[in-house]
C-alpha cells in the first residue's frame, strides 16, 4: 500500500456495509479536535440530499467528521434522502461522543433510489472501531468505478512549523453520467481559518478538478470537503501572505495530482493528456481552449492510436476561437507533443514520425499549445477515447442492477452485451486459443495476487482456463509477504539487498516451510478445487533446481541463497505430458543436499529456458516495467536491448531488477515474450493471451 502522510489529529478508515455486493463502500475521516471546514459542490441543480445538507454548513469552525458511502447517491430521492442524511450524522455523531452539527456527509453511486441508511447505521461501530492511519482503506471505500484508490499528501512548514495536508479521493469512472462523481477529502492540520480555506479550496479547485474532463457532465453529488485541525500549530492564516501562498500552492498541487491521477483512471482509457495553452488573451480563453482540446473527440480517438494528430488540436483551437469570438490566432501558434514541435511559424515541422509515434504510446500524452495572443495560461487533464469505452457504454446500461434493499449489485455476464460484442470478443478469443494450443507458459506468480483472496481465486480460474483451452501452464510461486510477516512475528528482522533476502542457516526452515508447505500447498489445493491438475513441487522435488551458493555484486555473502545450476527437464516434462499443472516453489538442492532459497524470477526463467517455453508471464505488484519506480509511466513493448539500459541507468531497481535480470536471461534462452502484468488486478493472464491489446509490458529480444 502506498504510505500516505497522515496530518496529525486525523483518523481514517473504510469498510463494506453492504451497499455494494461486496467491496468497500463506507468511509469515514475524523479529526479529534474541532476542524475549520470548506466545501466545494457540485453546480448542478438536480443536487443529491448530501450535498443539499452540506452546502450550508460551510464554511465554518468546530466540524469533526465526514462520512461518505458509495454504491448510492442519495440524490434525487426526494425528502426521505434529506431525512437520510440528518439520521447518519446523527449516528455518526453518537458513535464518536461529537455533535450532530459537526459531522458531514457525502455520497456516490447510483441516482434515485432511497439509501439503504439502516445499512450505514449497522456498520458504524464496526467503522469506529478501524479508525485509524488507514486512509488506503477509506479511499477505497469511495471508489465506485476507479480501479484504483487515489490518495496523496504534501508537507509544508508555516510560521516554521511542519503541517501535512493530505486528501482521498474518487473520480469519476465514465462508464454512465450518473455515476461520474468526484468526491474528495482535504485533511490537514494546518491551521487557517474556515473563510481562508474556503477561498484557497475553491481557486484550487477551479484549476485542478474542474479542468478535468471526462466526460464533461457535472454531476449531482460532486463535493470536496477541506478540514483544518490547527494541530500543527502554525500561526493560524487568515490574511493573504505567504504563508498562505505555500498553502494554497501545495493544496493546487495535491489536487492537481488527483486530477490528473482521475484523468488516467477514465473508464477504457489507455492513456492520459495534459493539455497546456499559453499566451491566450485571458483566463476565461485559456481554459477553454485547454478543456476543448482535452474533449474533443477527434483528438481523443487519435490518441487512443497513438496518432500525432496535431492537426486535430489546431482545428479545436481555431473552431473555439471564431465560435466564441476569442482574439486568438492559430496561425500563429506552436503546438508541441510530447515536447516535439509539430507545427510553428504557420507551418508544419518534420519531426522524427516514427520516434513521435512511438512515444505516443506512453501512458500519458503532453499538448502544448503555446499561442501568441496574450499572457494567459491554463491545463486541463483527460483520457483517450478507446474501443472499450465505446463497447461497454453502449452496453452498459443493462450492466449495473439495483437491488430491493437499495444496494446496487453489477451484472455484468457477456449475456449482456449485444450480440455483434459477443462475436467479435470471442472470435478474437478463439484465434488466439488456436495459435497457444500445446504450448507452454510458465507463470510467475508474486506481489499482490498473492496476499487477496479474490485475487488468488482469479488467478487459480485463470490457470485452469488455460489448461482448458490447450495451453500447458507451468507455475512458479514467491511468497514474500508471508515469509516476512512470519519471521517478523519470530521476532527476525529481514534484510534486503535489491529486493533480495539475505536467508541464514536459522530462517531457511522458516523460509522453506512456508514456500513449500503453505503457499505451495494453498496454490494446489485452489488449483485442484477446480479440476486443475495441479501437482505442487518443490525444487528439491526429483532434483527438479540444482542449484549453488550465490553472492551478491557487491561480494557480500547472501547466506542461504542459491542460483539455479540445473532444471531436470526430463522429471517437469514428465508431469505436463501427462496433462499435470506443476506449481514450484522457489527452493534449490544444494551441494551436500542444503536446501538454497531461489529469488521465484530466476527460477521462472530458468525452467522457461529448458521447457523451450515460448511465453514467460510476471505477475507481479505494479503496472508492468515502469519508466521510473514508483510513479512513471507503463511501457508497453520493450527490447532486451531497452531493459539493459534501464537497468544501467538504475530506472529499474528493488524487485524488478531481479526480474530484469531473469527476462534478459529467459530471452537469450529462447522465450519469445515475456510479460510483466498487473497482479492487483483479477485476470490479467487470460487479458493479456486472449485479446488484441496487451495489458502490461512484453519484453521481446
Ligand atoms: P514480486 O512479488 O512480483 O516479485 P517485487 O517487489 O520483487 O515483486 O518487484 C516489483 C517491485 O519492483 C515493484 O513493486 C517496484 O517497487 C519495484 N520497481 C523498481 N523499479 C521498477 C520499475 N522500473 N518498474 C516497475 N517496478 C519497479
Ligand atoms: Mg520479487
């Protein structure tokens, strides 16, 4: 999990009460002294009881808490929503010995059905009694069709003091207008009064989440609260300053990576724009032209096929400028992507089409737009328009279900897509079920997926897809999490070089009986509940991994760690031409029989090489390869050649060296293509095989 700064004073936490079938879906943030409290809304004039409720009650001191559900949006459900809202502060206010007054609400999800309040009631002590440093689970509890919780902070010092102003929030997910809702909490123990905070959210706001367009509609329930608990015990702002100035460039900066972070998680997008026009003749202008850009339709289908289609962006520029009268000349403009001018001077340039093109295929898109018309400037954040954003919301209405009790449940069996969706899905599925038959992937299967049950229940079907359709699956499992939080429970520290642990004669029992007596045998029994035909191996297994002592770079002695010597081929081939699933556990055969703990990388690789296995799968904990760790862009496709200087320029490090160092070898093997995939999120293997577009990094020679 991300660690997120906590602003002192503030507990956060996040649980299911069951409004959505399944995941998390209430949050609450307190503050345990009296907050000074702003609030941002939603202009729209059909706005939800939540939103009705909190409008009028800030700005202003003394507030404690916000609670948020999603799943529901309490909106348009006519007085009793209003009712709804007045029983959950109540409840909430009760449940933390606060006042009624002091607790505010917000809420997201489907459009006009009563909420289920009874529902929100029976999770409160249960909510209570989480709270604590866990804004993950609170920004989870928001989501409702992000794929990932979006939560951030940034210190500054005032008046010499250090504060911390953090936030959660949701975006809005595209897939209907009526569940596109940004809700988000600022928390910080700044202190500054309520009319200050009011004032600095607002113009905040105005350049961060108002310039994202995702779809373009405002919602009904769209709210930002901001509390301030003073616990940092600046000098409290009120007056404009600098102190203030800090603040509000660190809110603006918060914001705009929530933005942004809403902009690149749109339903169906591939990749993210940051469209910048300078030198417009105001403000009004500037943030038109940015929005018009980041909207037009036109140019996000080109960026969806990564065309560098400036000559779509000059047009948007040129039709905003003479529909709305603005003083502005395109001729004159110098447009850039991705940092490449493309246009200047009232002609195009020649850049490199082939390099350009290649770096539109970077997960986030940059337009600059410099015009030479005035001194204004603006940014406005948006996604592509892919073929999936089409597919699922021309099908998606029949997809989300409301439920008797007012829970909203998703129905989304293909059954429900049209028949021309069905087709071309599985025709696309079935040419690949053709050309994989007989051949072997090893999977490599870490990180995430490992630790959540839904996840390992995804990964076990997975691979028992895979077998079904005539692929012959061979896994090879980590067990990092498990094996630290053993020894740590022990009371033995890990200590780790490049993401590697350094295992001493003492640990290696604990560190073998996890990995071949628990995670092993879980993987075999879920595989084989099932059907699968999963037969769990250990390296020791039939002499299955030779291996010797290994020692770091650096010469230092790593212990119990092994390199692979030797795969008995012979001894796996056995099993798969026999129809079995082997899933292996990373431990080697040492000279003398010492057993060795092998990084589960380098044995994927190996046993890939001596399979002749064409395809290498990574399941791990992030996106895929990153340009830079932890927060650079995914890139997609990449040579052998690419990955060596990554890993000179130290851009790969920690885990994912190891991996980079077992992909080059898998590749000099013979392995075709390797994958790096996204564990975290359930059935990426069968993404990745079956359909057109890969889902995280391939690695080819
Ligand atoms: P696994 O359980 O899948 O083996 P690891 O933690 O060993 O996971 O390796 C993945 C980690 O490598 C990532 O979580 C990330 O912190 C780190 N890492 C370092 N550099 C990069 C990079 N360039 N791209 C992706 N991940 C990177
Ligand atoms: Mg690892």
């Amino acid at each position: 999990m991300t660690a997120m700064k906590i602003p002192k004073g503030f507990r956060f936490g996040g649980v299911a009460c069951g409004i959505k079938p399944q995941r998390r879906d209430l949050a609450l943030v307190v503050s345990d002294h009296p907050a000074a409290a702003a609030g941002v809304f939603t202009v729209n004039k059909a706005a939800a009881a939540p939103v009705v409720d909190g409008r009028p009650r800030v700005p202003a001191e003394g507030m404690r808490a916000v609670v948020i559900n999603s799943g529901n949006a309490n909106a348009l459900t006519g007085p009793g929503g209003l009712d709804d809202v007045g029983v959950i502060r109540g409840a909430v206010a009760d449940s933390l010995g606060l006042q009624k007054r002091s607790v505010l609400a917000a809420s997201t999800g489907v459009i006009g059905q009563r909420l289920p309040a009874m529902k929100i009631l029976a999770a409160l002590p249960a909510l209570v009694e989480q709270l604590g440093d866990h804004p993950d689970l609170a920004a989870e509890a928001i989501m409702t069709t992000d794929t990932r919780p979006k939560m951030a902070a940034r210190e500054v010092i005032l008046g010499g003091k250090p504060a911390v102003i953090s936030c959660i929030a949701k975006g809005s997910g595209m897939l209907a207008p009526q569940l596109a809702t940004t809700l988000c909490v600022v928390a910080t123990d700044a202190a500054i009064t309520p009319r200050a905070l009011q004032d600095a959210l607002a113009r905040a706001v105005s350049t961060t989440f108002n310039m994202v367009t995702v779809d373009g509609d405002m919602s009904t329930n769209d709210t930002v609260y901001a509390l301030a608990n003073g616990l940092a015990g600046n000098p409290r702002l009120s007056e404009p300053g600098p102190d203030l100035d800090v603040f509000e460039a660190a809110l603006r900066d918060l914001l705009g990576e929530m933005a942004r972070a809403m902009a690149a998680d749109g339903e169906g997008a591939t990749r993210m724009v940051e469209v910048v026009v300078t030198g417009a003749p105001d403000d009004a202008c500037a943030r038109d032209l940015a929005r018009s850009i980041a909207s037009s339709p036109l140019v996000k289908a080109a960026l969806f096929g990564a065309d560098p289609n400036w000559g779509r962006v000059l047009a948007t520029v040129g039709a905003r400028a003479g529909s709305q009268g603005f003083a502005v000349d395109p001729y004159k403009a110098r447009v850039a992507l991705q940092g490449v001018t493309v246009f200047e001077k009232g002609a195009p340039t020649d850049p490199d089409r082939e390099g350009l093109k290649g770096r539109m295929r970077e997960s986030r898109v940059d337009v600059l737009v410099e015009l030479s018309d005035g001194g204004a400037r603006a940014v406005a954040w948006g996604c592509d328009l892919s073929y999936d954003y089409v597919k699922i919301n021309a099908d998606y209405s029949s997809l989300i279900i409301q439920k008797e009790d007012g829970g909203v449940g998703k129905d989304d069996k293909v059954a429900n897509y049209s028949p021309a969706f069905k087709r071309s899905l599985l025709v696309e599925a079935l040419k690949y079920i053709a050309a994989f038959s007989g051949q072997i992937a090893v999977i490599k299967y870490g990180g995430a997926a490992m630790v959540k049950d839904s996840l390992k229940e995804a990964f076990a079907e997975d691979v028992t897809l895979l077998k079904r359709v005539g692929l012959k699956p061979v896994v090879v499992h980590g067990g990092a999490p498990e094996i630290t939080r053993t020894l740590e429970k022990l009371g033995e520290r890990s200590e780790f070089i490049d993401g590697m642990r350094i295992t001493d004669a003492q640990s290696l029992p604990v560190v073998e009986m996890i990995l071949t007596g628990k995670v092993n045998q879980e993987l075999v029994a879920l595989l084989n509940a099932r059907n699968a035909g999963a037969v769990g191996l250990s390296g020791k297994d039939g002499s299955l991994l030779k291996a010797r002592r290994a020692t770091h770079e650096s010469g230092r002695d790593l212990g119990r760690i092994g390199e692979v010597v030797e795969v008995n081929r012979n001894f796996l081939k056995m099993f798969l031409d026999q129809g079995y699933v082997p899933v292996i556990s990373p431990i080697g055969l040492g000279e003398g029989g010492e057993s060795l703990s092998i990084n589960a990388d380098e044995v994927a690789a190996a046993i890939a090489v001596a399979l002749g296995a064409k395809k290498l799968i990574y399941l791990t904990d992030v996106a895929g390869i990153l340009a830079s760790a932890p927060d650079g862009d995914l890139v997609r496709q990449l040579t052998r050649a690419d990955l060596k200087r990554m890993l000179d320029t130290g851009a790969i490090a920690g885990g994912m060296k190891w991996k980079a160092q077992a992909i080059q070898a898998a590749l000099s093997g013979g392995v075709e293509r390797v994958h790096v995939l996204d564990g975290r999120q359930p059935h990426t293997v069968i993404a990745e095989l079956f359909t057109d577009r890969g889902v995280g990094s391939l690695v080819q020679p």
